[in-house]
C-alpha cells in the first residue's frame, strides 16, 4: 500500500501595497517625534555648560562629560530618593497585583449582585479626575495620621490605583477557563491553594502590564509624593529632580544627567517584562 505524503498548505504572504508603505512612513515619522526629545536629554547629558548653551542640540558633545552623573548622584541624594522610591514603587506594585487579581477573580467567578455592583463601583473610580481627588486624599490622611510616613504614601498610592487594576485584571480574567479550577477542587485543592497556584500564574500577563504601568506611574508621580513625603528623609526621586530647577539658576546638565538616571529602573523593568505586558493587553484589549 503505497503510504501519501501529507503536503503543508502553503501560506500566502500579504503583498506589500503602496498603502503599506505610505503606513510606514508615518510611523516611521511619528516615532522620531517621540525618540527625539529623549535623544536631546541623553546627549546634553554628557555635554558642559558651553556646549549647552552654545552648541546644537542634536550635535554630540566633544567629550563624554561623565561629571554631571555624578554631580547628579550628590544633588539627588541619590542613595535615600532611590532607596524610598523604589520601596514605595515595590511594595504598593505588590500590593495592588495581589488585592486586584484576588478581587477579579472574586468577581468574575460570582454571580450575585454584590460582586456587580462593587466591579461598576471601581469602574466609576476610573472616571473620576484623579486631580478631583487629591483636596478629599489629603484631608483624609491628615486626619488618620498618614501624612509624612512611609506607610500613608504606600496607601494612598494603592488606594488611588486599584480602581484601574481590578478593571485590567478583570478583564483578563474572563479569558482563564473555569474547567481547570473546577479540576483543582476535585483534586481536594482548597480556595487558597487554588488561587495562588492555579490562577495566578495563569494571570501572569496581566500582572505584568499591571506592574509595569503601575510602576511608570508612581516611580514618577509628583502631585501624591509631595503631598505624603514632604519630609526630607521621605523625599523621592521625583521631589529631588524638581529641587534642581530654581528660578535663580539652573544647572541643566546636572538634571539632564539626572533625568537619565530616574528613568533607568522603569525602562530595564518594561524590557524584562515586554512580552508578557503586550500578551496582557492584547487580551484585555480583546476580551474587556
């Protein structure tokens, strides 16, 4: 008997229209509006004073000027902004991925009214101006005794961001199958043990697209920080970038130098973490 051989169907490629190309020119375009700026404040951070103010600013400096990082290291402070940024970064990052995805999972496997009702609660959260908020935030952390301690900032940063992660991680939600944690009781798992070691894992790429734009906002929030963290000893990143601009005198290479160095931490978390931040909203985009 003579054995067929499977053939693989062949799979047509899109042709490349003028269309396409036009799209791409304007992309391409597009993007130099964005790389552009950040372009201009990596190279003037490695530029002198003259060259600041005498050169062009897409023209790269004669030598590397390596003294602006670290006068920029002793302007910040940087060992304590650093250390008090990323702890309050860290911990309310934490927090919010474990409240909003035990709080989406609640929601979405309920059925009663309740559960609907707190979801369309913290839709109406996202609504509402977050700048609205901050007169009613502060008068409340003043009265509890919040204010200029390390965990009134961490509080107000996850109670003024869980609206928007209980909203993604539902929506991500709805795409895990109910079969598998129907499968994980039979078993004889508990509702603990079925959550963190089933559904958890599966909401990794919300959780990273949760972290990520959770991250990017409080390590560079201002308004919240000066509001909790007025204290020297509390002061973040952000608060001591802005202690290097004055209306006497600014030493622009000195912040250019600095700008860089804040941004580092948020842009080795987004690379790390890429892929599954755009599996995560590609879903979310798709099922929400």
């Amino acid at each position: 008997m003579a054995v067929e051989r499977l053939k693989t169907p062949r799979v047509k490629k899109g042709k490349y229209t003028f269309g396409t190309f036009i799209m791409q020119i304007i992309v391409f375009i597009a993007s130099l509006f964005f790389i552009a700026p950040l372009f201009i404040i990596l190279n003037y951070s490695f530029k002198t004073r003259r060259e600041l103010f005498l050169s062009n600013p897409l023209a790269l400096p004669e030598n590397p000027n390596w003294d602006n990082y670290s006068h920029a290291f002793d302007r910040l402070d940087l060992t304590s902004t650093f250390t008090n940024t990323f702890f309050y970064t860290a911990l309310s990052v934490t927090i919010l991925a474990l409240v909003c995805g035990a709080a989406a999972w609640a929601i979405v496997r309920s059925k009663g009214r309740f559960y609907k009702i707190a979801y369309y609660y913290f839709i109406v959260g996202i609504l509402i101006p977050a700048q609205a908020l901050f007169l009613p935030i502060f008068i409340i952390g003043f009265r509890l005794g919040l204010v200029n301690t390390r965990f009134g900032v961490i509080f107000m940063y996850v109670a003024t961001n869980i609206s928007f992660g209980i909203f993604l991680m539902t929506s991500f939600m709805t795409t895990v199958p109910i079969e598998i944690e129907e499968a994980a009781r039979i078993d004889g798992c508990s509702v603990y043990r079925t959550y963190f070691s089933i559904v958890l894992p599966l909401l990794k790429p919300a959780i990273a697209a949760l972290v990520i734009m959770q991250s990017f906002q409080i390590w560079n929030d201002y308004l919240m920080a000066s509001l909790f963290a007025s204290n020297h000893r509390l002061r973040t990143m952000t608060l001591a970038l802005q202690g290097l601009f004055s209306q006497q005198t600014t030493d622009y290479t000195t912040a250019f130098a600095a700008i860089v160095m804040s941004v580092l931490p948020i842009i080795v978390l987004f690379v790390a973490l890429q892929k599954y931040f755009v599996k995560g909203m590609a879903v979310g985009a798709v099922k929400g």
